[in-house]
C-alpha cells in the first residue's frame, strides 16, 4: 500500500537514522491518542502526544512527546526551562512542524524543536508515534524516540 505524502516523508526520515521502523496507515482516525490505541490494540499510555507549546517570552516552540494518558504539568516544565509554556495554536504547530495537529510526528519537523520526553514512555518497551497525517503511526521503542528527537527525558506530569 502506497503511503501518503506526509508519511512517505516520516518513513524516509526514519530510514536516514538507520532506523528500520515502519510507518503504518490506518482506515480510521489515529488523531487523538485514544483513537491510535484503539486502531493499533495497545494501551494509550503507549501512545506518544507530540505536543507543541509555545515558551514565553521568547516565542520558541518546545515539544512534549508524552505519554498518551499524561497530562502535561505546565508549572513543572517552567521551572525546568525559566519560561511559561502555553499550548501553541493550529498555525503555530503546522508553521513550526509543517504537520497538522492530530499528525504532528516526533521528527521531520520544519525546524528544529527543543524536545522533552515523558518519562513515563521509558516504561515500555514498544510505543508509537503520529507519522504525519491524522491516520498514521509507527512503532518505535523509547531509546529511538530520545534517538530522533534529541529529546530531554524529563517529569512533566
């Protein structure tokens, strides 16, 4: 099956780590981390948020990349990074990314983003993350999460 643009993008950033990880695409919605559990059959604490926020007052986006389930501790990530953090919006998040919300993938973004990792994720062995698009996903383990994002594994619940 032919991936779609935005995949076929995730999938060739993939591949240029080395990494021989699959992007799948799904009939069905995988845009809200409740949606990807139940299109994949795992739970959603292993579902991976990519969220982007916006840091005040510096205007830089910042990425979580959370655990499904979590909830992301606004004051907790201000006292690691010495700014309020608020959630960016639409335009912001495809401006910065170049992916839509509900698609936003841990990688391949526009430009460079500063990355935290939920600590949780490290709890599993498999997780999976958006590819791109509102209905693709790939499985990763939390190693070549932190691997593709040079991401900060830090508590942000």
């Amino acid at each position: 099956m032919k991936l779609s643009k935005n995949a076929e993008k995730i999938q060739a950033a993939l591949a240029a780590f080395g990494l021989d990880l699959e992007v799948v695409e799904f009939p069905e919605s995988t845009r809200t981390a409740q949606e990807a559990a139940d299109a994949i059959g795992c739970s959603v604490e292993q579902i991976v948020k990519s969220l982007v926020f916006q840091r005040i007052p510096s205007r830089q986006p910042l990425m979580i990349a959370a655990s499904g389930g979590n909830r992301v501790n606004e004051k907790r990530i201000k006292e690691l990074l010495g700014e309020k953090i608020v959630r960016a919006d639409a335009e912001f998040v495809k401006e910065v990314t170049g992916y839509p919300i509900g698609g936003v993938p841990p990688l391949a973004h526009t430009q460079p983003i500063e990355t935290f990792i939920d600590e949780d994720l490290l709890k599993y062995e498999e997780i999976w993350a958006a590819a791109g698009t509102p209905n693709a996903v790939f499985r990763l383990s939390p190693q070549e999460l932190a691997l593709i994002t040079r991401g900060k594994v830090e508590k942000i619940t």
